[in-house]
C-alpha cells in the first residue's frame, strides 16, 4: 500500500498546474493541506520570479504562515466581498467534482472562501477520486461545544456513526482555528449525504460540514500515468 509520501510528486504536478490559473492582480482563496502547500509555494515564486502581483485569503492558520513565508500579502475573509479564485486540497473528490474537506479541520473557513470565489479549483491526487463521498474518511462536522450530546444524537437518527475528533500529542479533543470542535460521522453507502448535510445545517450548534457540493468549477488530478495533470470540469 502507498503512503501519503508516494503521493508527493502528483500533488506538486497539480498545485503547480493550478497556478496557470493566477492572473495578476488577483485575489486568491489560499487552501490548506499538503497539495495547497505546492500551489502557494509557486505562487511565492511567480511573485519573485515574475514579479505578479496577487493578494491571498487563508483558509486557516496553517496557510497563513505558509503564505507569510513567500511573501505574499494578504487580506481577511471579513474585509472582502469576493474573490477571484480559490484554490484548496481535498479528501476526496466524487465523480460529480463534489467534495469532502475537513480532513485538517479548516472545512468551515474553506467553505466560506470557496463560496465568496467566483472560481473554485480543487487540487488532488489521483488517490483522493473516490465512487461515492465517504468512502475513505467519515464526514466532518464542526460544532460549538454545547452541541456536542444533541447533534451526537442527530447524526445518529440520521444513520451515522459518530466520534468526537481526538488530539494528536495532546490530551483531549481536536479544536479549531474558530475555538470549536469536530465531530467525524461514519454513514453507510446507502444513506443520502446530501440531505444529511441539509438536515445539519439545520441543526443548531453545527457551522459547518465538510461535505462541499456543487461548489467545484474544476479539479485538477495529479496522475502516475505519464506524471501529468488530469483537469476534469463541472458540465454544465
């Protein structure tokens, strides 16, 4: 079985490849994640190397230090209206161009931005294409922490399994760059995730899910065969 490792260079292939994308004087949604490492990476670059102007938005802590770190400056999701372009990882990508996010822990942030960008591009690798969303990790679910017991039991009349997101190296649960906590919910291949993520937001105490449907414009695939970018487009 391949590691996260071996993945390496098909994620580079397709953070680089989305950088053809940037246009200067831009205002780019910044991703978070391994692959979007590679994409505001290049972008530094093209910055210092070709002398393009943009202003990023983070998505998160992470990728703020990231883009602080190439020297590109930066402007807050609350002091914009929309954004040219986002750009983010995924955990998997379903034959639709939906989305599961939320693997860090920044969905709700990185949902915002994806929906303020008038183009949303989604930079995998060839491993994160999954039949069905679920398939290799359980649904994301951010929560305030009074809303732990109630949407625990939402998300199990819903038919899902859940579990509060447990700290690595660290006592107690996983929390947030918004202060909050995560709850991962296993569904089986039959149940419906979208109206799952209907009924949760629905659902007091939750912000956000890390289901992202219809919000992809394109994905670019970093693929083995021939080491190239695959670029798959939403149909109209």
């Amino acid at each position: 079985m391949k590691s996260s490792r071996d993945y390496e260079p098909l994620k580079r292939l397709a953070g680089v490849a989305a950088v053809r994308l940037v246009a200067d004087g831009m205002l780019c949604g910044m991703g978070t994640g391994s692959t979007a490492r590679f994409f505001i990476e290049e972008v530094g670059r093209r910055m210092r190397d070709e002398g393009i102007r943009i202003t990023g938005v983070p998505t998160s802590f992470q990728s703020r230090l990231l883009c602080q770190q190439q020297g590109i400056p930066l402007c807050d999701a609350q002091d914009c209206r929309r954004i040219d372009l986002a750009v983010d990882g995924a955990d998997e990508v379903d034959p639709d161009l939906n989305v599961m996010k939320g693997g860090g822990a920044a969905h709700t942030m990185e949902k915002l931005v994806a929906s303020m960008a008038s183009q949303f591009v989604v930079i995998v690798d060839e491993s994160k294409l999954v039949p069905r969303l679920g398939t290799s990790i359980d649904v994301p679910v951010e929560i305030i922490l009074p809303a732990l017991g109630y949407v625990t039991e939402v998300v199990t009349r819903l038919g899902g399994e859940p579990r509060l997101r447990m700290g690595t190296n660290k006592d107690g649960p996983v929390v947030t760059d918004n202060g909050q906590l995560v709850i991962d919910a296993k569904f089986g291949p039959d149940v419906d995730l979208r109206e799952v993520d209907a009924r949760l937001h629905r659902t007091p105490g939750v912000l956000e899910t890390g289901l992202f449907f219809d919000l992809a414009a394109k994905v670019l695939v970093g693929v083995s065969d021939g080491m190239r970018v695959r670029s798959m487009e939403r149909k109209a």
